[in-house]
C-alpha cells in the first residue's frame, strides 16, 4: 500500500518575522503552505522588553497594501526626522518628513509585538499548517521527482512526520544548517566590531532618530515613546572598554558625550542584545525548488536598519510575481520564483552597494575617507534635488512605482 503523505505548494521553513509574514500572504493567495518553527508558539507568552525594529516608509507601505498594519497592536512610533552626523558638526545631514511632503520618514515597532500580530494573524489562515515545536531532519531535492520531499520532527515528542511540497522557502536564519546543507555559496565578512543595544530613559527630542559615525564606531538613537529610546552602539573591538566599565555597565558619560546636542540624562538603562558584527550574503538565493529568504539570504550591517526593510519587499516582489493560480506543475513554481529572485538580487546589490559606502567611507576615521565624505555631504547640501534624492534611496522610495513623491 502507498503512503499518501500531506502535499503542499510551500513550505516555509523558519517562522520568524519574514517566514510568517511569506506564510499569510501565500496562504491569503490560495497556497497551501506550511509553516515549521523549531520554537513553541505560546499564545498566552507575556512581552515586557521593547525590542526596537526600525521600519521605512516603503516597508509601511507594503504593510498597508496586504492589510498587515495596526499601529496599537505593535506599539508603533512614527519617526518625522532623521540626522546623520559624520564625525563633527560640520559634516551632518538633516532630514524631515516635509523634504518629500511625508507625515512620517517610518515607525519604530516594537519587534516581539509584530512577531506576534503576524503569528496571530497567520493561525487564523485556512490554507496555512503550523508546525512549531519541530526541526527538518531530512530534505530531498532532485531534479527526478515533482515534489519535495520532506522529513519533520518534533522536538519534544521525538515524533516524525513526512510531507510533499512543491517549493520550499527557507527562512530559518543567519546559521541555517539546510542553507549550508544543500551548498547555497556564501560570503562572509567581519567587520571587527560588536554590536550593543540598550534600552533607556533619558531627555531627547522625540521624534528625531540620529545616526553618528566616529572614531568609535556607528552609534543610533532610536526613539520609541517620547522618554524612552534605544541605544545602538556598534563599536569598534578595542573601543569596548570606553564605552562598559570593567563590571561591563553602560559608561553613560561617554554615551552622552557621542550623543551631544541629541541625548542627556540617561537612567534606566538595560542591555537587550550583543552580537560579533559579521555580515552573510548568499551568492545564490534560489536552486531548483529551494528559496532563500530574510536572514538565510543576507544578514546586513545595522547601519541604516536595512535588513528587515529589504526582507519585506523581497516578499511583496515574490507575492507579485507569483499570482493565485493553484499550479500543479512544479516548472511553473520554478517559472515565477527565478523572475522574482532576479528582481531580489538586484534590490540587494542596491542595498549592499549603500551599505559599503557607509561602513568604508563614512565610518572610516583615515584623513582622506573624511575629506572624501565632507564633500559629499556638502554635495548633498548644495547641489539642487541630491538630498532628496539621497533620502528616497534610505527610504527605500527611489524605485517605488506606485507613490509619486516630491524630490
């Protein structure tokens, strides 16, 4: 007798952010997917510590166009201007909402409570599976077969369970083991800095996000109620013990001090996460019937909090590019997924491209790297429409086809 085993169009692997958010809007469009997370989904799981994700205008947008935006679900703060300092006073770039006739530049949510308002949304979908609670114990991709076939394993029970799937997506993170086990090529590049943020009280104007390069390293405001914000110290590794005494707490003096004119009387103050600044870009983001996407494709630089922004219009380019036709043959998956990876990569390269002129140019304390970034923020300031242009680009509304703006 043959087993007839649960056949899906996509499976989704990894159901953080970018997995649920792929899962509800495939589902939506008549997909039967499943979605496997290794972590347990607690519906009843209490959230006390604001994790801030920076979100552009254009991710808002893309929100707003699937219907996946509720500002009091996710403690959303709109943020109305953005200053860039590089090193002195003199080289600082001020922009405003109003520069392109915007209410807001974007929102600070906070991360755990959009995580949430996705996952809630996403055990509300009929065409979607959740399998939490489970890890991939066995992946099989050839050429020679339809379908994927596919082995899951709870976590706690031991028990395993096989499934079909006509595409898979893979979304399980910086470290994926099925990345690095089906040979995706990846580069890798250490930038010889650690990453701190904290979460404080303290006097700042409310709704201005500030981004300084010095010495140091590239440092963030980041606002989230009109008396707390978060703090982004990316610091380089032998500037640590300024910045954290031996005991390794906050030295608020020397983060006032690289926050002048922007941040005083800091109390309050806890860090919420640390990590080694290293940053993944997969040579490769689709094989046969194998998908990366989110942080599987690429872990980027905070500078900027481009990451997220990127993985969610990396999904409005696949759900465009893939319509509702249920689609028996797996070529025509393959069809829809390619033209949508080509348009990936090149948003990217987009990205990566700002990405480096910040991290080396702009972050680059060498004499002539200073000269080089003065007179390109004076360009900027002088040279008529640059400045706009500039802040549609980190807004991520240069090629954005449906919105006219200003600039």
């Amino acid at each position: 007798m043959i087993k007839k085993y649960p056949k899906y169009d996509f499976v989704i692997v990894g159901g953080g952010l970018i997995g649920s958010l792929i899962s509800i809007l495939l589902s939506r469009n008549n997909f039967k997917c499943c979605l496997i997370e290794r972590n347990p989904y607690s519906s009843d799981k209490s959230i006390t510590t604001f994790s801030p994700l920076s979100l552009n205008y254009r991710t808002t947008l893309i929100l707003q166009k699937f219907d996946l935006w509720n500002s009091s679900l996710i403690e959303a703060y709109p943020i109305k201007k953005l200053n860039i300092k590089y090193f002195n006073s003199l080289n600082k770039l001020k922009f405003s909402s109003h520069d392109l006739d915007l209410q807001y530049l974007g929102y600070v949510v906070n991360k755990n409570l959009l995580h949430k308002y996705f996952i809630d949304i996403a055990k509300k979908q009929k065409n979607l599976d959740i399998i939490d609670t489970s890890v991939i114990e066995r992946l099989e991709n050839t050429q020679s077969k339809d379908k994927c076939h596919i082995t899951i394993t709870n976590s706690v029970s031991r028990k395993s369970k096989n499934i079909k799937s006509n595409f898979i997506i893979l979304s399980d993170g910086q470290k994926s083991i099925l990345r690095d086990m089906l040979k995706f090529r990846t580069i890798q590049k250490n930038y010889n800095q650690t990453s701190f943020m904290f979460n404080c009280t303290a006097e700042f104007d409310e709704s201005l996000a500030v981004q300084l390069f010095n010495e140091n390293g590239i440092f963030a405001l980041i606002p989230h109620s009109s008396t707390k914000a978060s703090i982004v110290l990316t610091l380089n590794n032998n500037m640590q013990n300024i910045f954290f005494n031996s005991q390794n707490k906050i030295n608020k003096i020397e983060v006032e001090k690289a926050f002048r004119g922007y941040l005083m009387n800091i109390s309050d103050e806890k860090i919420i996460s640390s990590y080694e600044m290293k940053t993944v870009q997969a040579k490769e983001i689709i094989k046969d019937k194998i998908m990366l996407l989110g942080n599987s494709s690429q872990l980027i630089h905070p500078v900027g909090a481009q990451g997220f922004n990127l993985g969610v219009r990396n999904i409005e380019t696949i759900i465009d590019a893939c319509n509702s036709e249920v689609k028996e043959d797996v070529s025509h998956y393959i069809r829809d997924l390619n033209n949508a990876a080509k348009k990936i990569l090149q948003d990217r390269d987009k990205i990566f491209e700002m990405t480096d002129i910040a991290t080396k140019l702009f972050a680059n304390p060498k004499s002539i790297s200073k000269v080089a970034s003065s007179l390109l923020v004076n360009s900027l300031k002088i040279i008529p429409g640059t400045k706009a242009s500039f802040l549609k680009k980190i807004l991520g509304l240069d090629d954005c086809s449906y919105l006219t703006i200003r600039g």
